[in-house]
C-alpha cells in the first residue's frame, strides 16, 4: 500500500518567514495529493490540494508543489502569521473522487510560527 | 450548513469496558469514514461506507471493533473491550461519494478523544 513520509516533524519560523514542508509517497500511481491543517483540539481541514497534471499551485500565501518523478511534493507558506501555527498533514491518494479513492496521512508537522 | 457531528467528544473509561461513538455526516454526503488518530500521528482510515455498505475495511480490528451505518446515514463505531492502547482520537469524517463533481476533499468531525485506564 502506500507510504507517506513527511518532514520536519517540527517546524518553527518568526512571524513573515517562509515555511516548507515535505513529503514522499511511495505509490506511483498515486494522483491526489491534499494538505490538511489541524489546529489543536479542532478538526482537521484542508487548505490546498493538487494534482499529478499540475506541477504547482499557489493560493495566496500558501502553494504546493510536485515532483512526480520524485515522487514527492512540497507546501509553501509564505509571510507566516501566528494564526498559521497548527500541525499540518500532507497526504496522497489513487483517484480523488473515484471509486477506489484511499487517503493515506503522512505523520504531521507542527508549525510554530513566533511573533 | 452544519458540519460533520462527533458525540462524545471526550470519554475516559477503564480496560476492558466497551464504548460507542456516534458520527452524523454532512447531509447528502453518501460516503462516511472512521479514522484513528494517535498522539502525534496523522489520521489513519479504519473503515469507509458507501452509503449503508462497508467498502473498505481492511484496517478495522475486527476481534474488538465494530461498525455499523444504518440506513446510510449516522454510523456508529464500537469497541468492546477496549484495551489501553485504543487510547486516541476518534475521527469521522464525510465527502459527497465518488465520481461527479467531487474534488477529493474530506470534511471531518472534532473528533471523539477516549481515555482507556
């Protein structure tokens, strides 16, 4: 099945820097690859997502990028605030929306942004 | 438009008794999906219906776990008995089913926290 390694586990920046989190997915034909934000004690949310044709996207101060041939891909915050402190999960899955659609979670990754 | 909708959200209860968590899903949402999530881990999937019918459940302890999503709405996810390592968040969570204009996304519940002494 698939594999989801995700890196750094911990992450700590000063209000305004950039923050990147990695991840490896371990399945080819993995198409699907999401971000979740988990502020803690609250429900897991997504906050962008992408797909194998793309190779990036960018939505506001945050992007994802991706590596297929690598098989890894990348969430980009920029100019981080302290409301974007949170455990952020990268994850990957076979067809998004299709009948053998499975989410697989990398571990997580705190983000501590400092004022 | 209300969300997805976890009860109890905290239990505390002693090995080897038996507990129940109830999920109700965003309406119209034909796919629902248990999770489990350990301290410091991500989500991992326990078990996924189609409407009423389990389709994947491969990772569901079937010796101590137990679901059910009768009429295809609700679900309820047991554990009899519980051992001190089911200590986790239980998460639900919904999406509108495969295919159509579904973009992947998943919309989870705040979770059921259980405490096992």
């Amino acid at each position: 099945g698939e594999n989801v390694e995700q890196h750094p586990s911990t992450l700590s920046v000063q209000e305004g820097d950039s923050a990147v989190i990695k991840c490896t997915y371990s399945d080819s034909a993995s198409n699907y690859f999401p971000w979740y934000k988990q502020e803690l004690g609250k429900r897991p949310q997504l906050i962008i997502d992408i797909r194998s044709n793309v190779g990036e996207k960018k939505d506001q101060r945050i992007a994802v990028t991706l590596n297929k041939t690598a098989k890894h891909f990348s969430l980009h915050i920029t100019e981080t605030q302290p409301e974007d402190s949170a455990v952020y999960f990268c994850a990957a899955s076979i067809g998004g929306g299709g009948s053998n659609y499975k989410l697989t979670f990398g571990k997580g990754t705190l983000l501590t942004v400092n004022p | 438009e209300a969300g997805v909708v976890q009860s109890p959200r905290y239990k505390i209860i002693e090995k080897k008794q038996p507990v129940a968590f109830w999920c109700n899903p965003i309406s119209g949402h034909n796919t629902l999906y248990w999770y489990l999530q350990n301290l410091g881990q991500g989500p991992e999937l326990l078990i996924r219906y189609e409407n009423e019918e389990a389709v994947d459940d491969s990772q569901l302890p079937k010796d101590r776990f137990s679901a059910e999503r009768l009429k295809g709405v609700d679900s309820t996810l047991k554990i009899q008995p519980a051992e001190l390592g089911d200590s986790a968040v239980y998460l639900c969570a919904s999406s509108p089913g495969g295919g159509g204009m579904w973009t992947g996304e998943l919309f989870f519940g705040e979770g059921s926290r259980l405490t096992v002494l």
